[in-house]
C-alpha cells in the first residue's frame, strides 16, 4: 500500500506544529502521514472534520489540473528480467527500479481505512508523483475526499507546502540530491513503501521482515508477482511514535505487493496496520486509542523516465493564498 496521509489532531501534531501540515489547515495541531506503496494515501480529517469545499493552485497553474493533464510521454523503457523466486530479491529489484530511474510520474488511487478508536472513516484518494533524479525535484499531488486537495514541491532550493482547505502555503529550505528531497518530504509526510522511499532505498524497503513470494496475479491485464510480510515490532513502534506522537506495540502489520513480473515495479498494494496503546494531545486529551489503518492502492499510469520541464515543479501562488512562515506555522489557525 502506498500512501495513506493521515491528519492526526493534537499529539504528534501539537508536538511538531512547525512540521505539520495541519496547522495550516485549522483547529489544534494536526500530523499528515503517508503509508503505502507508492506516494498515495487518504488524508483524513480526524475528530469531527468532515468534506470540505477547497482551492486550487499548483505549478500547472492549478492544483487540480495535475489529475486531469495528460500523462507525459514515456523516455527509455525499463529493463526486463526473469521475476527471482526469493523475496527478498524481488523486493531488492523493486527498489532497484525506482533508483535507476532518472525521473517518474506515476498516479495511483486510493481505498482507505482509519480507525482512531472512535469508529471507522473511509476515504477515496488519488495522487500524482513526479520527480526528477538530476537535478532532483519532486511534485506531489494529492486529491482526498475527506481533506481536499494538498501540494508539496520541491524545486532544488525550496519544498513548499500548500493546503487547498484554507489556501495557505509553507515555504522550508530544502536541496541536494534526490535521497535528500525524499527525507525532506518524508517529514512534511511520512512514507511508507511509497516510491520516494524506493528512490532512496539501496536495497528492501526498511522494517519489512518475513516476505514471501506467494504466486502470481493478474493486476490491470499484467502479469503481477505477488510479495507478503511484515513491519517489524521496533519499525512499527517508532512508525507509531511519528504518526500519533507515543510509541505502540504492533497487533498487526502486514503488506502485500503485486509487482510486475517484468520489470519490479509496484502494479497494487495492500497494508493492514493496527497497534494497541493510547496517544494523547499535550493537554492529555487521548487522539488515539488502539489505532488501525489499511489501504489498497492501485496504480493508474506509469510513466519511466519521461522529460520533465522545471516548472512543473514550481509552486504558483494561487490567487489569495497567504504564505505561513516558519516560525509562526503553528498559530496558523
């Protein structure tokens, strides 16, 4: 499973307010994070926060227009190979894939499942990724049913934040290589087998323990091969302490990947995570409460290698967007 955002009210979010996203949006303090196996993800709003009417504003001039443009065209093809039998193997050529790259765009969509310990919320989300490896960029688009559309582009210098919900964007220092971008945007947005991670990866993705190839699928008319396993106990305790702001013990922690056959990359994933514990807000209100989250995601359109110009990473204020600065993000109300 690739992304799943989460805005989390209190806790991690008051604790981290410069960082979260959600202080841009509203109310206390709220964390985004992102499970999955590609950049995707549902961000749900938490605690009483329902749909919103949203902006929109991106480098295509619009937000919005990253999901309805045409997909670009297709550089050199990947490279081809016999799918290994053992799975640590095929997820080392999973990640392989993604590094070799010299750019992607990739959209997925998204079925998600949060459970705070007040009820089930479901949401449908989709994503675009693109990112260049020299010089690096990267430009994420996400569409949520629940939260609106968000923005986060790095452009070489800058990694700027933007919120459709209130029309409000962050400006952070952010350069060097294309691993550096991807930490940069793992903490605006935790990932999580999303294909920044694979970028970054020089081998299996971190935490996962136990995979095993169970057989073959067929995903979209391709042939998929199909990877399962785990997080580890420590990975899910500290994934935890990053979500919701208090470490947790695993109850459950499974991935499945369906890989194409041919060339490794993700076709679709599933992740079902779930932690028994408690975390709670800096006035010890609990936020969450033996918390779950799963998601399927599916990949629409990949697209390896094609040539990306700069300013399709480069943040275009929307009219009446406000700029947040850095000091101040967390009394952005």
């Amino acid at each position: 499973m690739r992304g799943v955002p989460i805005i989390l009210r209190g806790a991690a979010g008051v604790r981290d307010g410069v960082r979260g996203i959600g202080d841009m949006v509203g109310g206390q303090g709220r964390r985004a994070v992102w499970l999955g196996a590609w950049a995707v993800g549902a961000v749900l709003a938490c605690a009483g926060c329902g749909p919103k009417e949203v902006q929109t504003a991106s480098a295509y001039g619009e937000p919005e227009k990253a999901f309805t443009a045409p997909p670009p065209a297709p550089g050199a093809p990947l490279a081809v190979s016999a799918a290994p039998t053992d799975a640590a193997a095929a997820l080392a050529r999973m990640t392989a894939a993604y590094r070799q790259m010299s750019s992607l765009y990739v959209s997925t969509v998204a079925e998600v499942a949060v459970n705070l310990g007040q009820g089930e919320r479901k949401s449908h989300q989709e994503t675009v990724l693109e990112y260049v490896r020299q010089p690096a960029r990267i430009a994420l688009y996400v569409r949520d049913t629940e939260a609106g559309t968000q923005a986060l582009l790095a452009d070489g210098a800058t990694l700027v934040r933007w919120v459709g919900v209130t029309n409000r964007y962050r400006r952070t220092a952010a350069s060097g290589s294309l691993p550096d971008l991807c930490a940069a945007v793992d903490k605006e947005a935790i990932q999580l087998m999303s294909p920044l991670v694979f970028a970054a990866s020089p081998g299996p993705p971190p935490g996962v323990e136990s995979p095993q190839v169970t057989g073959t699928e067929t995903v979209d008319g391709k042939t998929a091969q199909v990877v399962q396993g785990s997080l580890s106990a420590a990975f899910m305790a500290t994934y935890a302490e990053r979500i919701f702001g208090a470490r947790m013990a695993r109850s459950k922690a499974r991935f499945t990947l369906w890989l194409d056959a041919g060339t490794g990359i993700v076709l679709k994933s599933a992740t079902d995570l779930a932690w028994t514990g408690v975390a709670k807000d800096q006035d010890g209100r609990v936020v969450a409460r033996d918390p779950s989250i799963s998601a399927t995601e599916r990949t629409v359109r990949f697209v390896p290698n094609p040539a990306l110009p700069d300013d399709r990473f480069r943040f275009l204020p929307p009219r009446g967007a406000q700029e947040a600065p850095v000091e101040r993000v967390s009394d952005v109300k």
